[in-house]
C-alpha cells in the first residue's frame, strides 16, 4: 500500500488522460466505421453523421456502457500471478491504453479502419507476455479472435451480398421501382426496425436491464424486437404516402425517388447503430481505467471492477470529440473507397452489419463492429460484380488488420518496461 500511497494520484491521472485518448482514438476510428456508410451513401453528410453520432454515441457510452467490467479484458489473461506486485497491473493497464491509443492514431492518419476492441486486446497480450509470462495469456481465445478475421466480415459480406440482391430483383429492376418501393420497403422497415432493437437489447441495454434487475432471454429480446419492427414498419407505411415521385429526377435517375425512401431508413439505422456502438466499445477505453483505479484504490487485484459514473462520461467525451476532430478521414474510407455507394446499397450494408452483431451475440462468436461494417459494405460491392470493388483500398485494410494485434503488443511491451523503469 505505501507505493500506492505515494504513486497513486499520478497513476490515476496518468489513467484518466490515456484512457481519453483511447476513447479519441475509438471515435476517431470505430465510430467512423459506424456512420461512414451513411455518409457514403449520401443520405447524410458528415456534419450531420458527426451530430448524430455525438448525441447517440455519448448516449450509449454514458447511459448503457456502465456494466462491471472484468479486469481483464474478456478472459484474455490470468492476472493471479501478480497477486504480489499488483502495481505490475497498473503498469500493463497504463501501457495498454497509451500503446492502443496510438496504434489508433496512426490507423486513422492512414484512414484505416481497425478493430479498437482487436487494438487493446494486443496491447494486453504485450505487457501480459514480458510482464506477467506466456502461459498467462489464454491463446485460445487469441486464436478465436484471429479466426474472427475471416468469420466476421464474411458472415457480414454474405448477408448484406443476400440483402442488396433482393432490393435489385424486387424493386430496382423491374419495370415500375418507384411502385414496387413503397409495396417491399415496409419490409425492409420491419427488418430494420427488428434487428436494431435486438442489437439495442443484446449489447446496449443488457447491463441497464440486469442493474434494474430484469434478465431477458433471447427469446424474450426477440419479442420485444418484433413488437418495435411492427411499429416501425407501421410507422414507416405511414410516412410512405407522403413521399411523392419526382419526375424531373427520374430523367437522369430512375432510382432517385426510390433512394429518398432507402435515405429516411439510413438515418434511423444510423442514430440506432450509434448508440449500441458507444454502449458496447466505450468499455475498450474505460475498461483497463476502471481496472487501474480499482487496484490503486484498494492495493489488490480483484476479479471485476465496479464502473465509476465519472469513467463512463470521461469515455464518452473522448468518444465524441474523437468522431468530431478526426473521424471524417476513416468515413470516407468506409462509405466511398471501398465501392460507391448509394442509401440502398449503404442500407444493405448497415442491416447486414447489425444482423452480423446479433447473430454474434446469441452464439458468443467473437466479432469486430469494424470488420463486420467493411465486410459488409464488400458485400454490397460485389452484388454489383468484383469490378465496383476497389481493390487496392481493399489490400490496404486486410493488411492493417493483421498488422493490428502485433503492433499493440509490441508498443505495450515497450511502455511496460518504461513504466516499470520510471517507477521502480
């Protein structure tokens, strides 16, 4: 306790600024990842996407992101051996935090779009390896995140290749699209309106609920999220009849009346998306800081750690100003480089995405927002065959993904011997 004593509020200072450029570095990446669809499609510019994402962003991350997170993040070490030295932890933590938040910087400089939850568990690993031991390091789950590479953005390809193909046999070719629109978009509205809510249910509100003292099963979530898609396609039939042709549009797009309805979906998705993206990813920044002040407070290691009200806004904040400093460069990437993009195809895109999370989340798949968003924009891409896709950009992001894992590992790995050095 006396190193604590004399260390502690420097430790927890040096906490709090790392854990914010962490959450920069989630808004200025992750986030991006989230909207950048919608701004490729445009159905929304970027200041509106960044507003939208502030608000809902911090929404998530404040109200819905306030679960006990475990220490260590998601099983990926066993911290017992440091029983003895717990200030070898806060050291790890700290190294954790700086070396994913610069590895974040740099993919964003890049317009990279990279997996923050991928970036800071290679950071743990790092400092896990020189700091506690290898046999600390639980690879198995190491290896189900490397086989998340392939699964997840292919499921993700798959179900938005599926969805965008149905959009093109049932309305955009055929004779009469405007007409056929308002007939199958209700359908579309339900789907969305479901799997948003599922998405809300399973990764947003699930540590509200459970505080409240009310458990859901999947079945019970899937309820709910029926009850909010009937409601929403009811209210998206409704607001149909207001939506009118636009003939003077028509003659240099066929499509253009039928892309204003897809855009009024783009929105919703959106601000829905956002908010289930700032409750679930915050605990990337806030988790290894919650760990540090725990330890700091106490002098132990503890297998969870309560989540302080004061962490969740610090996260949030750094999440916002992360998206409105420097999120337009991994926006563009995601919603114009990789293929273009209109709001029905960026809506196949973003549904197909938020099926990927919920079928992750019933079957405990380890997946990534990011990998799930790129793959499903490709997806999309090659419903329209291999030449809408842009390669190169495509080479550039499969390379950044392998590239993130040992790139936080190695910069953890350096800061933990500093760290250690700097404090003895």
């Amino acid at each position: 306790m006396t190193f604590f004593a004399e260390y502690g509020l420097i430790l927890v200072i040096l906490a709090c600024i790392f854990g914010f450029f962490m959450a920069w570095g989630v808004g200025a990446n992750d986030v991006a990842n989230a909207m950048g669809t919608s701004v490729g499609s445009r159905a929304l510019t970027i200041r509106q996407a960044i507003v939208i994402a502030m608000i809902f962003e911090f929404l998530g991350a404040y109200l819905a992101g306030g679960e006990v997170t475990a220490t260590i993040r998601k099983g990926i070490i066993d911290a017992s051996a440091l029983t003895d030295t717990p200030q070898h932890l806060v050291y790890g933590m700290l190294s954790a935090l700086l070396a994913a938040g610069i590895w974040l910087l740099i993919a964003s400089i890049m317009g990279w779009p990279v997996s923050t939850t991928h970036s800071i568990v290679g950071a743990i690993v790092g400092f896990a390896v020189v700091g506690i031991g290898i046999d600390a390091v639980n690879w198995s789950k190491i290896w189900q995140i490397v086989a998340s590479w392939v699964a997840s953005p292919l499921l993700a390809g798959v179900i938005s290749f599926a969805l965008f193909r149905s959009v093109q046999v049932l309305i955009l070719n055929t004779e009469d699209p405007f007409t056929r629109a308002k007939r199958y978009i209700p359908i579309y509205m339900f789907a969305v309106g479901f799997l948003i809510s599922m998405v809300t249910l399973v990764k947003g509100l699930k540590h509200v609920l459970a505080d409240s003292g009310i458990s859901l099963s999947m079945a019970e979530d899937a309820f709910y999220a029926t009850i909010v898609g009937l409601l929403v396609a009811a209210l998206g039939s409704y607001l149909l009849r207001g939506v009118k042709r636009d003939p003077e549009a028509e003659k240099d797009n066929r499509f253009a009346s039928v892309e204003k309805v897809f855009a009024v979906l783009m929105i919703f998705t959106a601000c829905s998306m956002a908010f289930a993206h700032g409750s679930n990813d915050v605990a990337n920044a806030v988790g290894p800081l919650a760990a540090i002040v725990s330890v700091v407070e106490t002098g132990t290691i503890t297998a969870t750690a309560a989540m302080p009200s004061w962490i969740l806004l610090l996260g949030g904040i750094g999440i916002v100003v992360g998206l409105g400093t420097y999120g337009f460069k991994v926006m563009a990437t995601v919603g114009r480089k990789i293929t273009e993009l209109t709001p029905s195809r960026g809506f196949a895109a973003e549904l197909g995405a938020a099926s990927t999370v919920v079928l992750a989340s019933g079957t405990g798949i380890p997946v990534s927002t990011t990998h799930t968003l790129v793959g499903a924009v490709l997806g999309v891409g090659l419903a329209r065959g291999i030449g809408a896709l842009n390669l190169r950009v495509i080479g550039n992001i499969f390379m950044s993904w392998v590239i993130t894992l040992p790139a936080g590992a190695g910069l953890a790995i350096l800061f933990f011997f500093f760290f250690k050095g700097l404090f003895g």
